[in-house]
C-alpha cells in the first residue's frame, strides 16, 4: 500500500516507472505495528516525570508515603487473621483495603501524569471512605474485636490523609497544559474532552466499587461458599469487561458497543439490589447469626456503588451525543512536541501558586 502510493507518478504523466522495492509479508506487518504505536501514542499522551511541578512531587510523595504505610498495617493485620482467626470477616476487610489501596496507586500516578482532574477527585473520595471505614469499624461497628494495630491505622489515617486530600485538590486546580496539547484552545472540544474524562473516571471508580461489593461476600473470611465462589469468578470477570468495554466504546467512539455497554450495565443494580435484600432477610432473621460490621459496610458499598453505577449511566448520554463530533479525529491530529507552537516549557503554560 505505501508502495504503490510513492511510486504512483502517473498524475505527473510518467506512466513507465521501474519498480525497485518490493512490499513484503515482514513489510505490511512492521507497517501496521508502528501505524498501531502511533495511534497508541496519540491516545495516550501523558505528562514526562521530569515536567512535573514542585508541588505535584510533593502530592505523589506524600501519597505514596500514605497509601505504603496503608498496605503493611493492613498485610500485618491479614497475617495475624489468617494465623489466629481465618474465619474472621476480618479477611474481607483486609482484601477491601488492599484493593481500594491498589485503586488509589493508580490514580496517584494516572491522575497526576494524565492531568486526570476527575480521578484526583476519586482517590480524595476513596480516603474519605477508607478513613469513615477505619473509624466506624473501630468504634462502632465491631468494639469488641478493637485491637493495637487497628488504633494505629484509625490515628495514621486522621493525621495523614487531610494533608492528601488538600495536597491532591491543590494539584488538580493546576491542571490543563495536557488538555490544550490533545485539543487545543476550543471551547467545545475541550468541554467534549472533559466529559470523556469524567466518563473514563466513574468507569474506574464503578469498577472499584464492584470489586469492594464483590469481596464483600468473603463474610465468613477464607471459608468460602457456593454463592460466594459464584459471586468471585462472575462478578469480578465481568465487573472487569464491563469497563473495558465502556473504555472501548468512548476511544472508538462506537454508538454500537456503547449500547451494549448500556444493555448490559443494567445487571449491575440488578445484582446490589439482591444483595441488599438478601442481607436485609438475614438481618431480620434472628435465628440465623450475622455479622453486623459486614452487613452494614455492605450496605454503604452498595449505596455507593449505585450511585456511581447512575451517574455513569447518565455520563454515557452525554458522551453518545459527542459522539462523532471531532474528538476523536482532532486527537489524530496532535502537534508535535517538537513543533515551535508547543516547544515552551510546561511552566509557561500556568505560574505556579
């Protein structure tokens, strides 16, 4: 193909033009393979470590410092369950805050080099939920089960996550350079490039709720029934595809998949919607023994969850409607770094505070 287009010279009326190169198998393959890295590379163009701010530095350390310190008292606390009370709702607890510990890495390092507003947002959400977590399974819902490295967790969380929170708000209000790079100075694609990040966020953030909702079921710790073998390997599968396939529907732009994704979608509050009714009997019923601490942190993931699960609904109208309206194509059409109209330093584009 780019063969035949280099030696076409037949518009210039040279019809007998020897042939020299030959397009190969090898050829076409290393042709679509950097094609492929380019359209790649367009799409997710991000910040370089080395233009980053002062203040952003300081926002990924202090995050890291948190979200670190986070993952050894909870794998300390896993460990001693798994020792000395595996059947403990403990476990679940544990894994919850593992995962959620894993999601707010990723909007840590996602956030800051993509200028990802929205999931800045989302991880000063996931700590104000980890720390009413913290707080309310120490003293109210499970005060018997109160122990040192639970208090420890209760006190880091207080002191340390206020300062993330500020940190993270602070950060986000700098953002837009990367924005003005992908879009340029129009209004309107900016405002279509916004509400695809807010989509692409309550993806993220749906998917992380699901994950919680799901591990949620681990109530009696490591012991794990047929309900809950079920609830593991279908819901997380297709929590996981459900996202990727909304993600698919904005990059592309496909009205089509983006109806599937919403046929689909309608299962997920199906399936909170069971849970909660489901527990709710259990909860009524005194002859059968339940775990308060589960039930009720079921209830706040589910609320939660389908509170994400609408917005994400209603976000999905509106990137439908922008579908086709020049996002996509202007992002094939990205200035080169190198162009003398964006070869100024990052620190132009906005003084710092």
């Amino acid at each position: 193909m780019a063969d035949s287009e280099s030696n076409d010279y037949s518009k210039y009326g040279i019809t007998d033009v020897p042939k020299f190169t030959t397009t190969t198998a090898l050829g076409k393959v290393c042709f679509y393979f950097f094609y492929c890295c380019k359209y790649f590379c367009i799409f997710f163009q991000r910040k370089t470590v080395a233009g980053l701010f002062l203040k952003e530095w300081v926002f990924i350390i202090v995050s890291l410092i948190n979200i670190l310190t986070a993952i050894a008292l909870t794998l300390f606390r896993m460990v001693d369950v798994l020792e000395h009370s595996p059947n403990s709702p403990d476990f679940a607890f544990t894994l919850l805050l593992l995962i959620n510990a894993g999601f707010s890495l990723f909007y840590v390092f996602h956030g800051v080099l993509r200028e990802r507003v929205y999931e800045l947002y989302a991880l000063m959400a996931a700590i104000l939920v980890v720390i009413m977590y913290c707080i309310l399974e120490y003293w109210v819902f499970n005060p018997q089960g109160q122990t040192t490295v639970k208090l420890i967790r209760v006190i880091i969380a207080c002191i340390l996550a206020p300062p993330n929170i500020i940190l993270a708000y602070v950060v986000s209000r700098n953002f837009g350079y990367l924005e003005f790079r992908i879009v340029g100075a129009s209004q309107f694609l900016q405002r279509l490039y916004r509400q695809a990040a807010i989509f692409s966020c309550l993806l993220k953030f749906d998917l992380q709720a699901s994950c919680s909702i799901v591990i949620l079921a681990l109530k009696d710790g490591t012991t794990i029934s047929l309900v809950e073998t079920v609830s593991l390997a279908v819901g997380l599968p297709f929590s996981l595809f459900w996202c990727l396939l909304g993600w698919i529907a904005l990059r592309n732009e496909q009205k089509s998949l983006a109806v599937v994704f919403a046929v689909l979608g309608i299962m997920k509050p199906g399936y909170y919607i069971y849970k909660i009714v489901n527990e709710y009997i259990k909860l009524e019923d005194v002859t059968e023994p339940t775990q308060n601490t589960v039930v009720y942190s079921l209830f706040a993931a589910v609320a939660i969850g389908l509170l994400v699960w609408l917005m994400l609904m209603v976000e999905l109208v509106f990137v439908y409607n922008d579908f086709g309206k020049g996002l996509k194509e202007n992002n094939r059409q990205v200035v080169s770094e190198r162009s003398h109209l964006l070869a100024s330093n990052r620190s132009t584009w906005r003084s710092q505070d």
